[in-house]
C-alpha cells in the first residue's frame, strides 16, 4: 500500500503580486541582470512551499515553477534545442528566453494553447536528429532547494508520452516521422533523472499526462503501456504518481491501473464519468487513488458534502484514497480574501488556490478522521451552495433566450453581402489592417488608474481616450492602412472590459492567471444571467470615424470567447449562458451600425481552445459555439461587413466550424506556422475573406519588407488577391510603438510591392 494523502498537482507561480511578470520584464529589457531574476524565482519557489506545507498537505508539488512554460522547460530539460537557437552563443538562460520569444535571426518555438485551456505552451520541434539527453537538472536542484527549507516536495514533470504527443515534427523531418518515433531515446534520459531524484532523497516523483483525456490511437496506448513498464521495472527511481487530467482518460485508464506504477491521478470533475468503471479495475487495489475532487480550472466553492460522498464510493477500490484538485491550480488566481471590492454574495461563492488547497486539505481530513472533524467547514461550504443556488435569474434574459428561432442566426448570402460592401467600402486589392489594439503607452494606464481611483474625472479620462484614439487614427493614415482601428486605449483587457459593462458578470481587483510567459490576465466572473444595461463600444468607434474618411472597425469580444476567458458559471448549460452573452453582443453590433460603423469585427480566439478533447463530444459544442456567434452577428444589413479573428490553436479541428461561422472576412495567426492554415482552408472550400497574419505580435522581431512579401507570395498561391486581407497575426497591445510603426509601415510596404505586381 502507498500514501500520498492530501495534495494538489501544481500551484500558481507569477507571484501573489505578478512579481515575476516585473522581474522577468525588467530582465528582458535589460534593467536588471539575471541574478536579480533568479531571485525573484528563488523567493517565489521558497513562499509556495512554504505555504502548502503550512496549509496542511501532506504531500507538496515541487518543480512546478517555470521562467516561461512547463513544456519549454521540458524540452530544455532533455535536450531538445533547435539547432538555429543553440547556435545564437547565448547563456542557457538567454538561449530559453530566445526558445520562447525568438530574436532577430531565430524565430521562436510555435505556440499554442494547453488542451482546452487559455494557458499558451511552446511547441517541441522533435526531428529524426533530435539528441535527448538530461541536459538540465532543475527539477533535482529544486528538490534540493526545497528539502534545505524543510519541505519534502514531490518533483512535477511532464510525462514522456504528452512531451512528444505535444510536439511537432522539425522542419525538413520525412513526411513519415512522428515525435513518438523517438520515445524510446526520450525514456533514456527521463530513467536518468528519475535515478538522480531518488539519489537526491525524493519519495514520490509526479508524471503529468493530460494527453491521456484526449482520444488516442491505438498505437499512442501501447506507447504508453510500454513506457511505464519500462520505467516502472527500474528498481531506481522514486515511486511514482501519474497524473492525468482536464477529463476522463478513457482506454487509458486501465492502462494505469494495472502499470507498475505507485499512484494514479484522475480528474473527477471533467471526468467524473470514469466514477462507474473505477470498480472494474482490479490493479488498483496496490496503488494510490488520487482523486481530483476540487475543480483546478473554475472558482466555484466546492460542495464538499457531494466531494466527501463521491470519496467515500471510491474507499475500498484502491489500496488507499488520496484527494487532490482536479488538475494544477496554475489555472485560477492566488487568493480570494485579496478581493475587497467583490459583492459579498458573489465573494463567499468563490474559491480561489489557496482556498481550493484548504477544500482538499478539509476533504483528507474528513476521509482520515470523519467528517465531525471539519464540521465549519462543511457547513461554510453548505450555506454557500445553497446561497448561490437560490440567485442569479433574470426572467427577462430566460425569455429573450427562449423566444429564439432559426432566423435569428442567418445572414443573406455572402456573394450578395461582398458585392454590396465592396460598394460601400471601396478597398483596393489586398486590403490592410490591424486586429485592433494598438500599444497602450504608460500615459494611457496612468489616466486609466487615476480613473478607477477618482483621481480624475470621467469628463478628463475621456478627453485622454479621445487624445489618444486621434493619435492612433492619424498614425494609421500615416502609415497607409485601408481600414483603421480606434486602438482600444479604454479597454484593459479584451474580455473584461465588456465583463465590467454587463450584468451578470464580476471583475476581479487581483485575479491574475497566466497566460503565457509573463502574460497574465484576470478572467471575469460570470456568475448569473447576462444582458445589456447600454451601449459598450460606440461613442469611442464614433470618435474615431469622425476623424478619417476611412471605414473603422468596431471591436467586440464574441460570446464562445467571453465564455472561455472568464470562470463560467456551472449551474446551467453553457449553450444556454453562451446564447445569453450572444444576445448582449448583437444588440452591440445593431447599435454600430445604426452609429455608421460599416466593419464590424467579433473576435472568437478562443473557438478552438473550448473544443472538447474527446470527439464525441465535439458537435454538440460545436453547433452552439457557431450559432452564438451567428446570434451576435445577424441582424445587420449586408452592406456590414463582420470580421472575426482566431490565434494561437490548432485550426483544422475546427476548420469547418470556422467556414460555418459566415464571417465577410476571417483574420487569423498564420506567420509562425508559415501560412500552413491556409491548406485548411483550402481543403474545406472557404471562399471568403481572409487574412492570415504576416508577422508575429508576441516577438519583438520587427518583420523586414522581404519577410512580409514571402509570407503574402505563400498566400497568394492558396487564397485570391480579391479575398486576401493583409494583416499581423494579432492584437498590437503588448508591443511598443516604434516597433509597432517600423513593423506595419514595412507590412505596407511590402503589400504595396505585391499589389504593382498583381
């Protein structure tokens, strides 16, 4: 029998206060020197341990800090450099940074977002001469870092199967070469660190393979057989947790159960449904049940009452029970009782990491000692189910939803809608634009906070707003774009600053989650019916109208993004919330119209990121997703034209979805990839606008003219000048401006070469 107790797979590790956001910032741009960096870390490591052994787990993750990426890391760890970045000469820090951010002569690794969640990961570039070797031994110096303050961690890697699962073939690999192909070199170097952990004194050792939640071949289960009986045999590695998570792991499971392995790890909130065949698997009698009862991914209180029955069913099924979350905590932020400004009812609904860990460490206890022994507890978490229960319905918004019908989400046709706003628009061949931010200068957050704390007036902060959007316009005009955008100075964040502005919705003070890197945003709360009280967007996308002749985009969020980007109510169907927000956002759209806007653009990044992992289950999402972004976009005549923008996900699994969504024009991230979006596309007859991104925004390379006209070269084999649309890969926020100026007046001019061609 073995013994984990109460634990959970991973923390947050930005920092309570984003210190490492600052510190990494400060770093890149060379105010600070890479001692001060690993510092920060160092302190950060320290104060999560520290915490969750003082929290009462008796198991505590270790390794799960990260400069950037866990899977970066992971690829650092065993070796797997691409060759243009270790050829730079840099330090191994600055080499990393180079892996995740690129340079000037070496483009960065892909990136693209982790199963179906908004956290980015790099991709692994895995080719047949791929040398893995433990070339990095982080995980067991932080170990060591951890055991010297007095915390025994259990050391958090990637497991060897979701590592090459993850990656993708290195350019010039053969057609017939797959990452896995190299799995058993990559299980030569993970023995290796596995006999370094037990040497340094680890017990436990966690392999995450949330890989497992997603369909697999048969060939892909095998592999897994086989890696963990190989790494099992060895008589020198530390027990072992496999962790798999964010749903049921499916043909997987069995796998585990009866691998020579410690522990199993099984998410039972996304997948609860491998409760029912947990009984059936007899080589769980040896080993640890981890069972992750409290939601990693959401930040509802759980119902520990539900929690302790679920537990109390899987007693006797498992040579002992654990309790965990459901999957690493890195996915919420640090610390409800930060939020002072919260409504109260909405506050005592809300659990945040470090009540998620005091959940779990209330559920071990319970299982160990009876539930007597959390009694408060138990009923803090009763009275606040109850409460939440029995609020939140707007009859109104229930009956707008229901009086719905088909039309509602129809457009006329698109040849007739081209036609009538080429009329109106008058573009040339290969029109220019931006997906609609543009860098928010310190003038601009300065004016934003000396509104929210009052020490502006509104009359002020707008004339600020407005100072701005003329600059942006007039720097637009400059440049020599053909649809402008007002740059979005007012907004903080693309889904919170409609959070703030509907009913229904709550907006944290301190609720960063990273996103990527140093990347943090702060998910609203969407915690009852949504509607409208006014206009959102109009009098800015007005101010910026009347100062050019040329069309200006309006920007809206869409409703499957504005779901995937907040902590979404559970007490409902997402449909049925999705088609609430959906609502909200086409009255938006009519009243753009009405105010002379002509170019619409309703962003749905995130239509992939919500795709489910399992293909069964992705036509159902798949027919609300597109029918509330049609909801959102009819109603119009089809002289506007509706623009949508997609980054950073794998598009062929949604590439019939994305033609199904009747978009006039598709922007979409294509320049890392090289336009490989484009075959899609092609392969499924899209015959709209599109345009595929020519130059990547989350870099701070500028594109030279030649780069850009290669790019636009490789589109125009595959899409018609008089579709094809010109523009970066996304929004321009986090860049700065004479980056920003240089990298689109050389996008112009590289579109005007090809346009004299034509």
């Amino acid at each position: 029998m073995t013994f984990i107790g109460s634990t959970v797979l991973g923390f947050p590790r930005i920092g309570p206060d984003r210190e490492l956001k600052r510190a990494l910032e400060s770093y890149w741009a060379g105010r600070s020197a890479e001692a001060d960096l690993r510092e920060v870390a160092r302190r950060l490591r320290a104060d999560t341990w520290r915490d969750l052994a003082a929290a009462g787990l008796d198991s505590v993750p270790g390794n799960t800090f990260s400069y950037y990426d866990q899977v970066l890391d992971t690829a650092v760890t065993f070796g797997a450099v691409p060759s243009r970045h270790a050829e730079l000469g840099l330090s191994p820090m600055d080499t990393y940074f180079a892996m995740a951010r690129g340079t000037a002569s070496a483009p960065p690794l892909e990136m693209t977002k982790w199963f179906d969640t908004n956290y980015h990961y790099l991709v692994p570039e895995i080719g047949p001469e791929t040398r893995f070797a433990l070339s990095d031994r982080t995980a067991v110096e932080d170990f060591r870092e951890a055991r010297k303050l007095g915390v025994e961690t259990r050391p958090v890697l990637i497991g060897p199967l979701t590592f090459l699962l993850l990656a993708k073939p290195a350019d010039g690999a053969p057609d017939d070469f797959r990452p896995i192909d190299k799995l058993p070199e990559l299980l030569d170097a993970y023995e290796e660190l596995l006999a370094e952990l037990r040497k340094a004194g680890a017990e436990w050792v966690q392999l995450d393979e949330p890989a497992l939640a997603a369909d697999r071949a048969p060939a892909e289960l095998e592999a897994l057989r086989n890696t963990y009986r190989r790494l099992g045999d060895r008589s020198d590695r530390p027990k072992m947790l496999v962790a798999g998570y964010f749903g049921d792991l499916g043909d997987a499971l069995p796998i585990l159960a009866a691998a020579q392995i410690e522990a199993v790890g099984v998410d039972l909130v996304a997948g609860a449904s491998a409760i029912d065949r947990l009984p059936a698997l007899s080589g769980l009698r040896d080993k640890t049940l981890v069972a992750g009862l409290v939601d990693g991914r959401n930040v509802w209180r759980t119902d520990l009452d539900r929690a302790l029955t679920t537990a109390a069913t899987l007693l006797g099924l498992a040579g002992d029970v654990a309790v965990s979350t459901s999957c690493s905590l890195l996915h919420v932020p640090y610390d409800v009782d930060a939020e002072n400004d919260l409504d109260p009812q909405v506050r005592q609904w809300l659990a945040f990491a470090r009540q998620k860990v005091g959940e779990v460490v209330a559920l071990g206890r319970a299982l160990r000692v009876g539930r007597e022994s959390v009694r408060g507890e138990l009923e803090n978490a009763r009275a606040a189910v109850a409460s939440r229960a029995s609020a939140n319905r707007d009859q109104r918004v229930r009956a707008r939803v229901d009086s719905l019908r088909p039309e509602h989400s129809r457009r006329g046709d698109y040849r007739e809608r081209a036609e009538a706003q080429q009329k109106s628009l008058r573009l040339p061949p290969l029109p220019t634009t931006t997906i609609g931010s543009f860098p928010q200068t310190t003038d601009v957050r300065k004016a934003r906070a000396a509104h929210r704390a009052g020490r502006i007036g509104l009359a002020e902060y707008q004339r600020r707003m407005r100072d701005e959007i003329e600059r942006v316009v007039r720097l637009q005009e400059k440049l020599g774009l053909d649809v402008l955008v007002h740059g979005e100075p007012e907004r903080n964040d693309m889904v919170q600053y409609f959070a703030e502005q509907l009913a229904g919705f709550a907006t944290t003070e301190h609720g960063w989650v990273q996103s990527y890197g140093s990347r943090c945003v702060r998910p609203p709360i969407l915690f009852g019916d949504v509607h409208r009280p006014e206009s959102m967007t109009v009098e800015w996308a007005r101010c910026a109208q009347r100062l050019t002749d040329k069309p200006v985009k309006g920007m809206l969020t869409g409703p499957v993004t504005m779901l995937s980007w907040s902590f979404v109510r559970d007490d409902q169907p997402e449909a049925d919330t999705a088609r609430q927000v959906a609502l909200a956002i086409r009255d938006e759209v009519r009243d753009l119209e009405a105010a002379g806007i002509r170019v619409v653009q309703v962003d749905e990044p995130a239509l992939r990121e919500l795709l489910p992992l399992r293909a069964a289950d992705r036509p159902a999402y798949l027919e609300w997703a597109v029918e509330s972004f049609r909801l959102a976009t009819s109603g119009i005549s089809d002289g506007t034209q509706i623009h949508t923008h997609l980054c950073y996900s794998e598009f062929g699994d949604v590439i019939d979805a994305i033609v199904a969504l009747d978009a006039d024009v598709t922007s979409i991230e294509a320049a890392r990839s090289r336009m490989e979006v484009l075959d899609d596309l092609n392969a499924v007859g899209y015959a709209r606008g599109v345009g595929p991104g020519v130059y990547d925004i989350h870099s701070p390379r500028v594109p030279q003219p030649d780069e850009v006209a290669d790019l636009l070269r490789a589109a125009l084999a595959a899409v018609p000048a008089e579709r094809l649309w010109v523009n970066p890969d996304c929004g321009l926020k986090t860049r700065d401006y004479p980056e920003t100026e240089a990298a689109l007046s050389n996008l112009v001019a590289a579109t005007q070469r090809l346009r004299d061609g034509l």
